[in-house]
C-alpha cells in the first residue's frame, strides 16, 4: 500500500479517504503491540518534533510526547507558548519558519480557528493541527475512530450518537466528517438547540447523503447506540444557565447504561466533568479512561512514523 501520509500536513481530516485512515489503523496495531512488548524502537531516531501549545492541553501534548519518545525521536515540548513569542507580539508566519529550522514535524494547538493552516502555509516542515479554535481536532477523530473499529469490530453500518454541548466541539466537527467515509454509517446528535451542532457540519453530512438525525432527548436513541460519544458543556462559550441545563439534561449515568446494549461503548475525549458519573467507569462498555486514552498515543505513533519515517 503506498504511504499517502509521508510528509503531509495534517490540517484537517477533509480530502482523507477511507484507505488512508485504514492504513493509518494498521500501523497503529502494529505500534500497539511494539509498546506492549519492548516500550518502542529507534525508527524515529534523529527526528525532532516542535510541540508548541497556545491552550492547555494534558492528553494531546503528552500523548504526542510520547510517542516521539518511543519510537526514539526527539521532542521540544512548549505549552505556554501564548506566554512566549506571542506576548512578545510574534506572528505565526514567523514562528512558522523559526520551528521549521529546528524540527522535522510541528504539532501546534491555537485558539484561533484556521491558525494551523496559516502555520502549514508558512512552514517547510510537515505540520498537525492538535486543534484550533472552533474548526478541527483532526487526531482526535483519528484515535476515536480507530476505537470505534477496534472496540466494535468495523466502522460501517454502527450507529454513533454524540451528546451534550455540540457547537463548540472540535473534535465532534472532526469526527462526524470522519465517520461519514464509511458505509452504512448512522449518525444522532442529541443536545439541546441552544448548543447544537455547527451548520457547517449539517451541511458537510448533508451533502455528503450522510443519514444523521437531530434530537433534545437521549432517551430517543440510546438503546440503538452502538457508539455513545460523550462531551463536555464548555464553561468558555456558553452562559451559566446553559451550562447548567447541559449538566442536568445530557448527564451519563447507571440508569443511562441500562438502556443501552451489551455491546455498545461509551466515548469521551476528556477531560470530563459532571456529564459521566464515576459509577459509569467500571463498566466495561466505558472505554474513555483505558482504550480511548491508550489509542491516543499508537494513532499518534503511527501517524508521526508513516510522516517521518523512511
Ligand atoms: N481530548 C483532548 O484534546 O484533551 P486535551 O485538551 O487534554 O489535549
């Protein structure tokens, strides 16, 4: 299979095919059992990865981290950078060719959407977008996806439910547009129509004859679920009331499981808040805080070798 991945931007998930993400999940097996068995090797060995964070990130810094570091690449980790050479008033035009002259990948995630574009347009080193502003969270869709075909078996033909704050999800806006590659697909989106999904993400379904549905109640579809993808109310973007309709509404729990079938799972990127109750972890359907997590760091191995490597 010819690599498509070897030096490309990875911006956003649009102009992705459904080889070029099965590729990626095989290589992502294949870096599962390396960390299961010798923790890494040196393929990725006198390759440097720029990590430069303008927002707070835990999973996706440290995962990439990570996964430079085992496959024996080198790392210049900046989160902080909005305290560095933005407040000295840098542009990204700028940083853009300043980190292309010390690393071989840059991983950059900004406030601002469409900043990972201007930062690819700029740079002469290949570039992933670990989320910018309200647009994409392209990784994130990747490793989710890889969690929905490792968990249940294939992608075609399941049907995943997203609940909770939708507008002002990057990782949603990423996935739905992933999953709309595959066959038979079947996609609800519960929450309410205050904090509903992006019209850009209506549209791109609807044009691409996608069948997804809209609805305020998770009762309406959850025993169908064979995916539940939780998030999280974003306290940033919406008012107090809001944010509290989105806790008490679209709230995960016991009673929530028991509607649900045997072999579903349950989703969400983290960091969680009051939207799954700790009750739920110890269910083996909830797969967010072992698989999800761990699929985090071989989907990102996987990408930065089939980048990097030879
Ligand atoms: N899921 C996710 O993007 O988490 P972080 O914000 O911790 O990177």
């Amino acid at each position: 299979m010819t690599n498509q991945w070897h030096g490309r931007s990875v911006i956003s998930v649009d102009g992705l095919t459904k080889e070029d993400l099965m590729g990626l999940f095989e290589v992502a097996n294949e870096m599962k059992t390396l960390v299961e068995t010798s923790g890494g090797n040196d393929m990725l060995k006198g390759r440097v990865m720029a990590a430069l964070f303008y927002e707070p990130s835990s999973r996706t810094f440290a995962s990439f981290v990570s996964a430079m570091e085992r496959l024996g690449g080198g790392v210049i980790p900046l989160q902080g950078m909005a305290n560095s050479s933005t407040a000295k008033g840098e542009t990204l035009e700028d940083t853009a060719q300043v980190f292309s002259s010390y690393a071989d990948v840059i991983v950059m995630r900004n406030p601002e959407t469409g900043s990972a574009a201007t930062l690819a347009h700029h740079a002469w080193v290949p570039v992933i977008n670990a989320g910018d502003g309200l647009g994409e969270h392209p990784t994130q869709a990747m490793l989710d996806a890889y969690t929905i075909q490792s968990e249940l078996g294939s992608i075609e033909h399941k049907h995943v439910v997203f609940v909770g704050e939708l507008a002002h999800y990057r990782a949603v806006n990423s996935l739905a547009r992933v999953l709309a590659l595959f066959a038979g697909i079947k996609i609800s989106f519960v929450s309410a129509p205050e904090f509903a999904l992006q019209d850009e993400v209506r549209t791109f379904l609807k044009d691409n004859h996608v069948d997804f549905s809209e609805y305020e109640n998770l009762d309406d579809v959850i025993a169908d679920a064979d995916a539940l993808y939780v998030t999280r109310p974003k306290k940033e973007f919406i008012s107090e009331e809001l944010y509290q309709l989105a806790l008490d509404k679209y709230v995960v729990d016991a009673a929530t499981l028991s509607k649900m079938k045997q072999t579903s799972i349950v989703m969400h990127p983290l960091p969680r808040l009051g939207e799954i109750t700790r009750e739920v972890d110890a269910d083996p359907r909830a797969v967010y805080l072992t698989k999800q997590m761990k699929n985090g760091l071989y989907v990102r191995m996987a990408l930065l070798s089939l980048m990097l490597g030879q």
